[in-house]
C-alpha cells in the first residue's frame, strides 16, 4: 500500500536536495524493491523526458542525471 499521494512523490522529487534524496521519495511512493526500468517509467510519467541516445540502455548513470536535472530544474539551470 501506497503512503504518499502521487503529487507529494512528485513535490518531494522536485524539493529534493540530492538525488539519493529524491531516489528515497521514489522508492517510498514505488516500493523499495522496484527496477531501475520501473523507476524511470514512473518519472517519465510524471515528468514527460526524453532520453537522448540510446534510451532502450538506461543504467544507474541516465537515472541520476534525469533526477539530477528534475531536482536542478527547479533553478532554471
């Protein structure tokens, strides 16, 4: 069972400092024990990215930059 709204997921994903912070907010919406493919599923959802190159081959690198880049939007960087 979900303990957060998915709008709350979303603003502490926003709000997060680092990315292991906004990794945290993920899996306590998600569930701890989800895949990187599900992980970047759910932030394509609610974020509407595109991965440049070769998206089909998402690691941990592409998963921090996009969180990376939510958490950085935030400062019109």
């Amino acid at each position: 069972m979900k303990t957060m709204s998915r709008e709350k997921a979303k603003v502490l994903i926003e709000l997060s400092s680092t990315v292991e912070e906004a990794d945290e907010a993920i899996e306590e919406y998600l569930g701890d024990d989800k895949t990187l493919k599900e992980k970047m599923a759910f932030l394509h959802g609610m974020f509407d990215f595109e991965v440049v190159g070769h998206p089909e081959q998402a690691d941990n690198m592409t998963y921090y930059s996009i969180l990376n880049a939510i958490i950085n939007a935030k400062y019109g960087m």
